[in-house]
C-alpha cells in the first residue's frame, strides 16, 4: 500500500482527491497536509511515496513549495494540480522537478490514480536502477582497487595478442608502458617456458583454440614467472579474450635450488667418511705392494703382480672420484644416452655405500643389503640424474630404519617397462602422509632434513617420463618402485679405431703445469712414435706453439695464470684448425656445441688410460686429413 501526501487548503477538494484515490485498485493510504508549514513538519515525519500537491496554496504557490522540496533533497515524485487553462504552470512545474501533472477539469479525479500509480512504478524503478548502478560502480571500483595493488601480475589481452589492459604489478614486472595497447604479449616471452618445448606463443595459440586454462612457467629478463592464463567466453561463444596473471618465482626457484644444492651437500657428506675409508683401502693395497716389490726387486712374478694391484687400485680410486663428481655436478639438460638399468642401479648401490654400510656399522646398525638384478633392458637418461635419484631414494630407506634392518633392491621388467624397487624393513609410512611424500619439503624427520630428497627424485623419474609408485608392507616397510621406458634398440656399428703412427704427421705439444703429467705424456706419445714438445703453462705453450708447427695440442685446464680455456682461444686465434685437447681432473661435461664455443676439440679426464691418449691423437689426426 502506497502512502500518499495530498497537500491541498480546500476541504471538498481534498475530500474528492481522497475519495477518487483510496477506492483505486492501489488502495492508496492518504494523508493531508492543508498548507506549505504543515507539509515539511509532515516530511520531516514520515516517508511518503508521492506527492500530489495543488498549486494554489495560501501564503506561497505550489510551485514554490515543490522548489523548496526539491532543494532539501526529497526524492519522491510530485503530481502537480493545476486550474483548467494553467498549462503555463504545469510546464513550469515540470521544469521545477514535478513528475507529471494533473488539470481540473471534469475527469481529472479518475486520471490522477492513474498518474499516480505510473509515477510510483516508474520512481521505482528509478530507484532500483540508481541503487543497482551505484553496486556497480562499487563492484568495479572494489576490483579495480584489487587488481590495482593485487601483489600479482595481471593482463588481459585479446584475440590479437594485443593487451588492452594491465595492472601496476604486470607493468613492473614486463616495463610496460601506459600506452600498453601497441604491445604484443608474446613478444614478451621469446623463449620457450619452463620445462617445455612450446613457447608463450604457442600456449596462448592453445588456450584461444581449446578454450582451456593452461599454467605454465616463463623467463622475462633476469626473473622467472609463474603463469596462469584463463580463457574469457563471452555468452558461451569462442574465446575472444584470455587473462593472464603473472607471479613472481625468482626467489622461490633460488631458495629451492639452494636447498636442493644442501640436500646434495648433506648426503655427500654422509659419504664422506665413507669415501675417506675406501681411499685409506686403497692407499693401504698400494703402499703395501710397493713396499713388498721394494723388498725383492728382482722377483720379475711378484712385481708384475704388485704392478697390476697397484693399477687396479688406482681405478678403483678414479671410479670412486668420478662417481662423486657425477653427484655434485649440477643437473643440467643434456640428450640422453642408452643405459643399463643394472648397470644404473649398482652404480647408485657403490655410491651409497659408506652411508649404509660403513657409517651405520661405526655407529653400531647393521644394515643388509640384498639384491636381486633381472631386468635385461635398457633405458634412455642420464646416468648422473638417474644414479642421484636413486641414492636419494636408498638414503631415504635407510633413514627409515635407524635401529638396523634389511634394504632390498630389486631390477625386473614388466613388458615395455623397465623396474626398479627398493624395500626397507622400517616402520613404513603413515597412510595419512602418504600423499605428500613427493611434495617439497615435506619431511617427518624433524629438523635437520628439507624434505627435498623424494621430491627431487619425483622430478627426475617423471623427466625420464617415468613413475614412482609407493606401497606399504603388511608386516612394516614400505617399497618404492621406479617404472622406465624401455630405450627402442638401434643397431650401432663400432668404428675402428685408427693409430697413426707416421712422425712426420704427429708432431704434438704438451701443456701442463705437472711435471709428472708433462712426463708421462711425453712417455706415452714418444713410445707410439709421435713428436712431443712440453711447456709448463699457458703462455710457455703459445710461444712454443707460435715457433714450431703442430698437429695436436695437449692443455691441462687448471694452470696459474692462463686456463685450458683461455690457451684453447689463443691456439685457435692462430690457427683455427689445429685440433685443440683438454685434459681435466674436474670432470667437466660439455656437448659438441659447447665444446666448440669454449675453442675445444675433445677433453680427456684425468686419470686416463694410454688407449683414450692414442684414440684422440688418432680422431685428431683424422679430423686434419678432413
């Protein structure tokens, strides 16, 4: 029911008025106001729905007192009533803020319910829409404010690749300009995003097609995103507009690179005392026989076999050393290689051992190790990877088991796939953490420990496009099983190796800072029939290098002064087609391209065999006949 102000000084007029309005199907609540005073003490009382208010009024006209309404901000329609002729005042009325008005003539009381009741409607309707637009504009001014000091990147760009809109936050990051509309997103990201082979480009291309959310990481500059970008629909059409927001992750990526560069320093330090116990083993067997052949020189048997420990003991020593090179190398991407699972898995079984055998049993656990190897296949990776995700894994069981117990370690094949599992005896894994085993730094050992040694053996094997699957014993324990592809066989021809033993075509230059290597070098080559010249460093080399002419340069890479690197530029400075050898006990691992950036033929680790010196002086000499 509307409640209604009728504002008129004469008693039958007001009668009529009330009359023709409250027997109207709106059943309109009347209340009468008799003069301009006694309307605003009314207002000021009680919120009315209209106003019909008459013109002619004692003391000041209709039309003033509908200013004077207007002025103290009373929203409410007013019908204004006017005398038969007086359409002057009406339009007048209507100029002042009057929403429609009524002349007296004979129908006028069955048109103003009418009028009425259209002016409340339409003052409604006006109403709900103010207060729906001023939601609106509260809504968008909520969001704007969000998206305006969001901690996050955002962007919205359009079917063009064009970007019609981004907040401070992606401004920053992406130094975008306000006139941000002539720039296009994916010339932003011209390398490829995190881990994948499509580049930003070719993501957006797939999230305008599928209309699918895609994440993904991206590289801008120095810094590293995290990106989510969303496809807009609009009325469930093709997708016209993609949002894309941007997240920060540089220092997350260095502090978890950190950690993981810790973990690899915690483990390694497990092995330590283990390593120094294989050296002292090694030492031992080789001042042993030494002192043995010492005391009977002239036994030609006895030294012989002395001679052939003492060599065995010295691969054993680089086999070990090589090993923890392999671990501490940082992980980089490389093509992959074929491998043997067995060979892989007792790689990763030697490496471990000081921590599971020898540290145990000096802190009085005795760990047994029992190992089951029936996988004939062989997989494609990287040894260095596979072997840290696998020592990873077998500290982890190990671990699992401080008061002793039983590691089994298993290799068999299951169709296709190649398997790997490692069981403990341990107390095996609460069914509620199951899940979170392979997230980051996730741990239940307390203190000490990141919580990165699963998860980073999670991201190895899933590279390897390979799965992890954890199952708990019945009786305790827990397994971990690895599954690998199979490498596709390929038939590979061995090439014979060729020695080239003409003098005249081996001329070769020796640079090294050890006298003993220059030696031995000297030694080995001069046997074969090569020329050897040496130089005791970098700058020694290059002027031998620049006075005679050489097939082949031999360089150690750590020399004072002047680096393997810095010779190898220099030599090819002067003759871009010498054939260049750096000889390392570093164990550095460079591809072809690489290789040839750094000014560098073949590298050869120390120690080496005699086979590996003649087999490079042969390919180099092969590559000069080219």
């Amino acid at each position: 029911m509307a409640c209604i102000l009728l504002v008129e000084d004469n008693d039958d007029h007001a009668l009529l008025a009330c009359t023709a309005l409250s027997g109207s199907e709106w059943n309109f609540q009347i209340e009468r106001a008799a003069s301009a005073d006694e309307c605003f003490a009314m207002l000021q009382e009680t919120n009315y729905d209209a106003i019909v208010l008459d013109y002619s009024l004692p003391k000041r006209s209709g039309l003033e007192l509908l200013q004077e309404i207007a002025e103290i901000g009373y929203n409410i329609p007013v019908i204004m009533i006017t005398s038969h002729g007086d359409e002057n005042i009406a339009v007048e009325a209507m100029k002042t803020g009057a929403y429609d008005y009524v002349s007296k003539v004979d129908d006028y009381l069955t048109k103003l319910p009418l009028v009425l009741e259209k002016a409340i409607e339409a003052h409604e309707m006006a109403t709900e829409r103010i207060e729906l637009q001023s939601r609106i504009e509260e809504s968008e001014n909520r969001l704007r404010n969000i998206f305006e000091n969001v901690e996050v990147g955002v962007i919205e760009m359009q079917e063009d690749r064009s970007i019609s809109y981004a907040n401070p936050r992606a401004k920053h990051y992406l130094n975008i300009t306000d006139e941000h509309e002539a720039v296009n997103i994916c010339a932003l990201f011209p390398e490829n995003s995190g881990g994948k082979s499509e580049c930003i480009s070719d993501i957006i291309d797939n999230c305008f097609k599928n209309g699918e959310s895609i994440n993904c990481e991206a590289k801008y500059g120095n810094k590293r995103f995290s990106i989510s970008i969303t496809p807009i629909r609009e009325n469930g059409a093709s997708v016209k507009q993609l949002i894309m927001a941007l997240m920060d992750v540089t220092d997350q990526k260095r502090l978890q690179q950190q950690l993981v560069q810790s973990e690899r320093i915690r483990v390694l330090g497990r092995m330590a005392s283990g390593v120094a116990h294989n050296f002292n083993n090694i030492l031992a067997a080789i001042l042993g026989r030494i002192e043995i052949m010492l005391m009977n020189p002239s036994d030609g048997t006895e030294i012989e076999k002395g001679l052939r420990i003492i060599q065995q003991a010295a691969l054993d020593g680089a086999d070990t050393v090589k090993r923890i090179q392999e671990f501490t190398r940082v992980a980089k991407q490389r093509e992959s290689t074929k491998l043997g699972v067995n060979d892989v898995v007792r790689n990763a079984i030697r490496m471990t051992e000081p921590g599971w055998k020898d540290q145990t049993q000096r802190d009085g656990v005795n760990i047994d190790v029992l190992t089951e190897f029936n996988s004939r296949l062989s997989i494609a990776g990287s040894a260095s990877a596979l072997s840290e995700a696998l020592t990873n894994m077998i500290f982890n069981a190990v671990e699992a088991m401080p008061d002793g117990g039983t590691l089994s370690i298993k290799t068999y094949d299951e169709a296709d796939k190649a398997c790997i599992s490692i069981s403990d005896t341990g107390s095996g894994i609460a069914p509620e953490v199951v899940g979170s085993i392979f997230e980051p730094f996730f741990t239940t050992k307390g203190v000490g420990y990141a919580g990165l040694g699963l998860s980073v053996a999670y991201g190895i094997i899933n590279r390897h496009e390979g799965e992890i699957r954890v199952d708990n014993a019945i009786s305790g324990g827990a397994t971990f099983t690895i599954r690998l592809t199979a490498h596709a066989e390929k038939e590979e021809k061995e090439e014979a190796t060729i020695i080239d033993t003409d003098p005249e075509k081996a001329n070769i230059l020796i640079i090294d800072d050890e006298e003993n290597i220059r030696e031995l070098l000297t030694t080995i080559l001069t046997r074969y029939n090569y020329n050897a010249v040496t130089a005791s460093n970098g700058m020694a080399g290059i002027t031998a290098f620049q006075n005679g002419s050489y097939d082949v340069v031999f360089t150690d890479l750590g020399m004072p002064e002047m680096s393997g690197w810095e010779v190898a530029e220099r030599l090819k400075a002067i003759n871009p087609s010498i054939t260049v050898v750096l000889v390392t006990g570093w164990g550095i691992e460079l591809d072809k391209d690489e290789l040839k950036e750094k000014s560098v033929d073949f590298v050869i680790s120390k120690p080496f065999r005699i086979q590996q010196i003649l087999e490079v002086v042969s390919k180099s000499l092969e590559l000069e006949k080219e």
